[in-house]
C-alpha cells in the first residue's frame, strides 16, 4: 500500500518508539477501575473493622488487617462511607474547605473508596487538590548522584553542584554494592559542600543502608518498599509489620525515612489479581499511614513505563500522589525513572507535581547524565536544568532548583573534591590525585573522569566499614585540613540526629539547619493569595538566568 508521507514522519517521531498497551483487567493492565475492584464498603463492630471494601474480617489478607487495624480510624469511618464520593471530590478542589476538614474525612476512607472520589476527578482537579493537600507549605525536590564507575570523586563533585541548584535531599547508589561506603561518603562531603543541611541517602539492601545511617554517614532512608498485594510482600519476605518494625528501628537511631510503593509494581512482579494499579497502590498508601511512617516516595517510580503504557495511567500517578497527601504523608512524588523517548510526554508527565507543587517534585532528579543514571535513568537529567530553570520562570512556579552561574558551579565543584580529598588522605584510603580533583572540577559526566583502582578502592571501602568509621570521623578530618566550614556542616547534620525534629512529616533543613516541615510551615492554602507565594527574592531568582538579555549589555 502507498504510505501517507504524513504518517511516514508521524511513526518516525520519538514517541513512537514508547509501549502502549490496551487495557487487559485479568492481568492489572488497567490504571483505574478494574471491574474487579471491590465495591467500597466498611462496617465498624465495637470500635473493630469487621468488614473493609466487601470482605469479612475472616477473609482479610494480611494486608487488609493491617489497613483495618491500623490505617483507618473506626470513630469516623462508617460516617466518612457514607459520603457521597463526588462530595469528597468537590471537597479537594473547594478553596472554602480547608485541608485539615479533608484530612479529618480521608482517615475514614477504605481503599476502593478513595479510588471512588479519584474516578470523579480530571488532572487539572487533582492539581488544583495537590496544591492544597500537600503537607509542607513550601515545595522542594530531590536528585540523584550516581555515575557508572562509582567514582568517588565524581559523586562528591556532583553533589555540590547539586546542592547549589537547590536539591534538599540527594540519594546515591552503586554498581559494585561493596563501594556504597565510599559513595555515601562522598555524598555527605559534597553535599555540605553545595550548601549547609542538605539531606542525602544511599539506596542499599536495607541492613547496610540502615548501618550507614547509625555512623552517621546518611541522613535518611526512603527504599524501605510496600507492596499492594499479599503475593508480591511474601515473595520479598516481608509483611506490613516487618517493614513496620523497620521504620522503627531507623526512627530510633534519629534516622528521617519514608516508604516506597507505586502504582504497577504489582503487575510488573505478576501479581495484581486482576485489581487496577490504582487501587492497590492505595492500598500501599494506607500500609505506610497505619505503619506510622512520615511519608512515602510514590508516584510509580521503577514501575512508570507500566502505567505510562495504558490510558489514564499518567492521571492514576496524580491520583496516588495526591492520596498521599489526603491522608496527611509527605509524598516525594516520582518523576525519576525515565519512562518515553517523547520529551513532550516526559515534560508533560513532570508538570503534574511541578505545577502544584509537592514535597518533593522529582524523588530522583538526575544531578548526572542520564548515561551515569544508576537508577535506570531520570524523566529530567543534568542536560534539562536550563529547561527546568525557564520553565519555573515562564509560569512563575517554585520547582525549587535555582539558576547558577559557570563560575559558581566551577568553584564549588573543586571545593568538594578537594575537600573529599585530604578526608581520603586523613583516613587512609587509596590516593585522590589533583588530576582527578581537576577533571571533577570540570566534569560533565563519568567519560571525562580518569579512571581509579577500583579492586583497591573495594579493599578500602570494606575496610571503612571494620574500622568502624562513623561521621565524627569524617568531621576530624575536614577540621583538621583546612575545611573547617565543611566540618561545622557535617557536625551540625550528626546533632540533627540527636534532636530529632527532622522525623516530623515533611521535613528539610535551611541553610541555617533550621528545620521546615508540616508542623512549623502547615500548607494552607485556601485560594489566591494564600498558601505558598513565591517572595520578591525567590522571584528574583528564579528569573535571574543568564541567557537573558540585560539593558546593561547594550552600550546606550
């Protein structure tokens, strides 16, 4: 047959190169509204859930009795039920209802139920939802510092410069797992470096994840993962009570840490039992909020190409994102796995959570290039942070990074290196050369780094850990040759374990170590002129970028 010329060109654009697929229920292939999703139903029998969304307490999974026991408040539920769900709905996007009176509803809601009201709601609502139901009334992002040789130097580098963008929080993790030390060393120096009180994580097995936490070497956790079917948490050897106790062994060492789920993990591992992604995911949302946990990283996250590939499925991700904050959790709301070749689908996919805002925008932003992504690469990356940048100038909206200038990145760059330099020195790990610390400084990403001894990096690093080397080390170090700006930070990140206040929902550090979190900066939002408002000097910021043309650059 003679082809269309047009459409020649349209199956030659990238975004023909993504999956889709057609809506298949008896597999989970579908992003709301399973025809086999339960019917919403509670009934409450001396202050017990004896029946949740159609099944009688003798035929809960375990999943079911947690979320019955622990997840939903038996005082309100069977008042909340019997809410009209498109009351609910109209509710979120109500500026004369305030988020605490959603909230107060939202402990009562079963899982098929909060699917319910999300049915009634478009992307432009649940927007209008999030910008009122998230937790801290200021937004902010994460990022990712990774890179394919897990060279040190590299990720010290990086994490600077990631700071000075902005990013409060920063996660690495590894290709070889016996160089995660090494990483989160390297994570903590040039974090402090960017700026004072960034918090950083190193994505591990959680043992070593949580052993790294208690030296003092990461800030917190978020990789502790749920799961929204009984089949998929026995597969992993955990239960809802296991990860529970998890969360409370970090908790006690002064350790801030979320969970992580997201819609299509079910499918992905083989069993959704014919539920939509949706549903289950709530299901996960409701396990965090009955495991006391502070917040959840959400929003697919691995799992995104599978939602990405069914109708709805983008919206079903808002949906989940905006759940988490209806039931009072701070939400690091995705936008890290890279899921189209379409930059109009990626960017389309990131402005659902950057233009309400969430407590984290991307749980992942990729500080690298997305060749250095250890994380499977990001839907934004170190190439899109001019596009980043003029966006939240053109809408006049807090994506919280900031435009920086050559020089500064260039300066703060060779600060960290230098500095992850003399604390390898001090502590006896094999040899920062000033040629590496000079290809740091002007790196792009890890092809334009020489090369390390990676077998004796390894024999290092497993030797940071028998030592016994904790922050205080790390500290010593720094103070001792010549950094002792750097070493004031990273003593004030350890007395932040001491005190505890970042366990609170939501919470980051200034730059000052002050923390800002949902109970000293609550949202809220009630409409315009309310909520957050971008100030005179974040305004000024944000538009200050160096590509624009200045009166001051024409001779007049």
């Amino acid at each position: 047959m003679k082809r269309s010329k047009r459409f020649e060109a349209l199956a030659a654009r990238p975004v023909n190169q993504d999956g889709f697929v057609v809506e298949w229920p008896e597999v989970g292939l579908i992003a709301m509204g399973s025809p086999n999703d339960p019917v919403p139903s509670i009934k409450v029998v001396n202050g017990k859930v004896v029946e949740l969304d159609g099944k009688k307490r003798e035929e809960f999974d375990f999943i079911d009795q947690f979320i019955a026991d622990y997840a939903i408040d038996a005082n309100i539920a069977e008042k909340a039920m019997a809410m009209d769900s498109l009351a609910i709905a109209k509710m979120l996007v109500d500026i004369n209802v305030s988020r605490d009176e959603v909230v107060k509803v939202a402990r009562g809601l079963t899982p098929a139920k909060l699917v319910d009201v999300f049915d009634k709601m478009n992307v432009v609502e649940m927007m209008m939802a999030v910008q009122k139901m998230r937790a801290r009334k200021i937004p902010s992002n994460q990022c990712h510092v990774t890179n394919l040789q897990d060279n040190p130097v590299q990720i010290a580098a990086e994490a600077a410069e990631a700071a000075l963008r902005g990013f409060d929080e920063m996660e690495t993790t590894v290709g070889v797992v016996r160089y995660a030390p090494f990483n989160a060393l390297s994570l903590q120096v040039g974090g402090q470096v960017g700026r004072g009180g960034v918090l950083i994580q190193c994505a591990l097995e959680e043992a070593t994840e949580l052993l790294l936490g208690m030296r003092g070497i990461t800030a917190y956790a978020e990789t502790i993962s749920v799961y929204g079917t009984e089949n998929v948490f026995v597969d992993g050897d955990d239960t809802p009570w296991s990860k529970g106790f998890l969360a409370s062994a970090y908790a006690s060492r002064g350790l801030k840490m979320r969970f992580t789920s997201g819609t299509g993990s079910e499918v992905q591992m083989g069993y959704a039992e014919g539920k939509s992604m949706l549903y289950l995911e709530i299901r996960c949302i409701l396990i965090t909020k009955g495991a006391g946990v502070q917040g959840l990283q959400n929003g697919s996250i691995s799992c995104i190409g599978v939602p990405g590939a069914v109708p709805s499925g983008i919206r079903a991700v808002l949906a989940e994102n905006l759940c988490t904050t209806m039931l009072d959790l701070e939400v690091a709301s995705g936008n890290d796995q890279t899921f189209s070749h379409s930059d109009m689908r990626r960017t389309a996919r990131l402005l659902m959570q950057m233009l309400p805002g969430t407590d984290f925008i991307t749980s992942g932003y990729s500080a690298t290039p997305n060749y250095d992504n250890m994380f499977a690469g990001s839907n934004v990356d170190a190439e899109d942070f001019d596009d980043f940048n003029i966006i939240q100038r053109d809408l006049k909206v807090d994506g919280g990074l900031r435009p920086v200038s050559e020089a500064e990145v260039i300066a703060v760059r060779n600060k960290a290196a230098k500095a992850l330099q003399v604390v390898f020195r001090e502590l006896g790990f094999p040899a920062i050369t000033d040629e590496e610390v000079e290809a740091a400084t002007y790196a792009h990403g890890s092809k334009d780094m020489p090369p390390r001894n990676v077998v004796e990096d390894l024999k290092a690093a497993e030797e940071m850990m028998n030592r016994g080397i904790t922050g205080i080390d790390i500290v010593k170090a720094l103070a001792k040759n010549g950094f002792a700006d750097i070493a004031q930070n990273v003593l004030n990140m350890l007395k932040q374990r001491i005190s505890g206040d970042y366990l609170h929902t939501s919470s980051i550090l200034d730059k000052d170590f002050n923390v800002v979190s949902a109970v000293n900066c609550c949202n809220d939002y009630a409409g315009p002129g309310t909520g957050y408002r971008i100030s005179k000097e974040r305004w000024d910021e944000i538009q200050n970028i160096s590509q624009a043309i200045k009166p001051s650059d024409f001779d007049v």
